[in-house]
C-alpha cells in the first residue's frame, strides 16, 4: 500500500484504479467457479505463465526492463522475491481450491481478516505500539476465530492460511528494491519454472486441461494471466495516488464482494455461529477504520500557534 499522503484532493485517476483492482478481485470468484473442474496446481501454473506476457508487455511499455535486468543479477534481490513468489503462490493455491471446494465464505473471512493481520505484523516485526482502538479489533478478530474453531472442532485454516499468506507478501514485498510492476514479473519469472513443469508433467500424464478437453478450457486457462496480473496493476497505480486511509477503507470492497457472491450467488451454508463471527469481525473492522481516520487526523492537524 502507499505511504501517507498529503491532505488535499485525491485525484479520481486514484479512485478508478483501486475501485477497478477491487471490484475485480471481489468478482474473481466468478472465475474460479468456471474453472473449479480443474486441479488447483493446475490453474495456479496458469496464472503464473500467462502472467508474464502481460506483465513483459507493461514493463517495455513504461521502460522499465533495465530494472528487471538489474534485479535478476542480484542474488539478494532473487532470494527476496523467491519468498514472496512463494508467499504468492500459496495464496493463489489455497483460494483456488475454497472456490472449488465450496468455501467463499471462508475465503472472505480471510480477506477480512488481512488487515488486522497487517497491524498484528507490524507490531511484532516492525515495533509498532498497538493503539486501543488496534487492540480492541485484533481481540474481536480472536473472539471471531475462537469461535468458528470450537464450532468446527478445528482451526479455521483457509481463512487463516489467506489472511497470514497475504499479509506477510504485503510485508515481505515492502523490502523487495524493485518497483511493484519489476517486482510483479520477478515473482512470476520464478515462479514459471515450477509452473512449467507442472504444465508439462500433466500433459505427459494425459490429465491436462490445456487442449484435451477443448477450447473452452484453453480459453479459460488463457484468461488466467490477464485476471491475476490487471487488478494487481491497477492497485499499484492506485495505491501510488490514493492516501493510506483511503485504500484502507476502499480494500473491504473485495471480500464483501466474496462473501455476497457466496451466499447469494454460489448459495453457500452459512450458519448462525458463523454470523456471530463475523459480526465480532465487523465490529474489528470498524474499529480498525476508525484507527485509520484518528491517525490520519493526527497526520494532517496543523500545529498549534505560538
């Protein structure tokens, strides 16, 4: 996400990109749910060779491919963004397969709970001193987990799985040198050598879903890199021109978005307890927001005269 921004009008370039970025991963759902006769490796492999066309494309547009050069020299660099690829694709993997598996409404549990996760990491990595209001919603989010746990007789591990994988990207991704588009075709560089191979191991043991099964799978395969890499363009250019609060806010779209589309769409079970518990991560969000509107108050107050 970008840092603070100063006060003032924010430009509505900023507003369409994020809208667009979020709208865009709250619909995904609809995407998975074409593809969910296919094997979560499969489509993740997917994601990651067609991703990079688009991001190879956007990178000779803006000019940038010396930064990648530069990057792929430096074994520091490589190393960074083979933790984040790895973080990526764990988190592709994991909500590829809660589509499929008719589990959205954990999927958007997790979506919600990602910016509480981002706090948590910030102050155990970082040094950051929780505010009350921090506190307050990082103790409704373990209510809400406590409770699907006793309820299921387990952890809530996707939803955990999505939350923790994403914000630890977020924070790992902060200290790659490289801009968010160089680092965005970095990761999928990597990751192409993995995602190949499964590729070519599936068409050699005739379960591929690329040619096989007909051109309504390819197509939908192909779709797989310009659905994984335009939101994530879109946000780091909204991300540049929007302040920090307002990101922070407009991010809730996404898993609202998700859990709509399960229970109105996909039809999904959604229980009594599980309102409960997600009533407890509203209410964290809510004071998570609130946190975000004092601190950037505090950012823009003007000095006291004298």
């Amino acid at each position: 996400m970008s840092g603070q921004r100063p006060a003032g009008a924010e430009p509505a370039a900023g507003f369409a990109y994020a809208l667009g970025a979020f709208l865009f991963w709250g619909l995904l759902p609809f995407y998975m749910k074409a593809v969910d006769h296919m094997p979560a490796w499969e489509v993740v492999a997917h994601r990651v060779i067609w991703s990079v066309p688009v991001a190879g494309l956007l990178l000779v547009a803006m000019r940038r491919t010396d930064d990648l050069r530069a990057a792929l020299r430096d074994p520091k660099t490589l190393a960074q963004a083979a933790l984040t690829a790895g973080l990526i694709s764990i988190n592709w993997g994991v909500y590829v397969w809660a589509i499929a598996a008719e589990r959205t409404v954990e999927a958007a549990l997790g979506y919600y709970i990602n910016p509480l996760v981002n706090v948590l990491l910030a102050t155990l990595f970082l040094g950051e001193r929780l505010n009350r209001l921090q506190a307050l919603a990082i103790g409704c989010a373990i209510v809400a987990v406590a409770i699907l746990t006793m309820r299921a007789g387990g952890l809530p591990w996707v939803s955990l799985t999505l939350a923790f994988s994403f914000g630890l990207y977020g924070f790992f991704r902060k200290t790659l040198p490289v801009g968010a588009a160089q680092g965005f075709m970095l990761e999928v560089l990597l990751l192409s050598i993995p995602g190949l191979a499964v590729i070519v191991w599936m068409a050699a043991l005739g379960t591929s879903h690329f040619g096989p099964t007909g051109w309504g799978d390819i197509w939908l395969l192909l779709l797989a890199g310009p659905v994984t890499a335009i939101p994530l363009i879109l946000y780091a250019n909204g991300a540049k021109l929007l302040r920090y609060t307002t990101i922070g806010v407009m991010q809730y779209l996404t898993p609202t978005l998700i859990f709509l589309v399960a229970i109105f769409v996909f039809g999904e079970p959604f229980s009594v307890w599980q309102l409960v518990a997600f009533g407890f991560i509203w209410a964290a969000l809510g004071l998570y927001t609130l946190s975000l509107f004092r601190s950037a108050r505090a950012v823009v107050k003007p000095p006291p005269a004298g």
